[in-house]
C-alpha cells in the first residue's frame, strides 16, 4: 500500500497555513506585471477616486464641524456670561 494521501494534504495544509498571512502584507497584487493596461488604468482610476472622494469627506465633515462650532459659538457666550 501506498502512503495515505490525507496525511500528505494535512501536511501541504500546514505548511500553507504559515505563508498566508504572509501574503496579505503585499500591498500590490502578485500578478500586476501579467495584466494589461487597461487592468493597470482602471486601478489608477479607482485609486485616484477614492482618494478624492476620501479628501470630500473630510472636507464636508470639517465644513459640518465649522458650522456647528459657528452656530453654537454665541449660545455658549451667553451662557458663559
């Protein structure tokens, strides 16, 4: 008889289980040379998109900030007083 072979499959398991976290701090994907330019293009895209529309969300919770600070400014003055 031949060796078990879920015995080698347990094994090849247990060898992967060490390199997968591994792989989850490349921050590019292992394949980026292999894909085409447009691959490559819409990535930039989705990249430059979420890049702004993170800028807008900070921008429009500072200006929500700025507008309660100046609404609420001369409620706290008079309680000050």
């Amino acid at each position: 008889m031949g060796p078990d072979r879920g015995d080698n499959d347990r094994a090849r398991a247990e060898q992967m289980e060490g390199t997968m976290p591994a792989s989850w701090r490349f921050r590019t994907d292992p394949w980026w040379d292999v894909e085409g330019r447009g691959v490559k293009r819409e990535r930039l895209h989705r990249r430059i998109v979420g890049g702004l529309a993170f800028v807008v969300a900070v921008a429009a919770c500072g200006l929500t900030a700025a507008a309660w600070v100046s609404e609420l400014t001369p409620l706290f003055q008079r309680l000050a007083w």
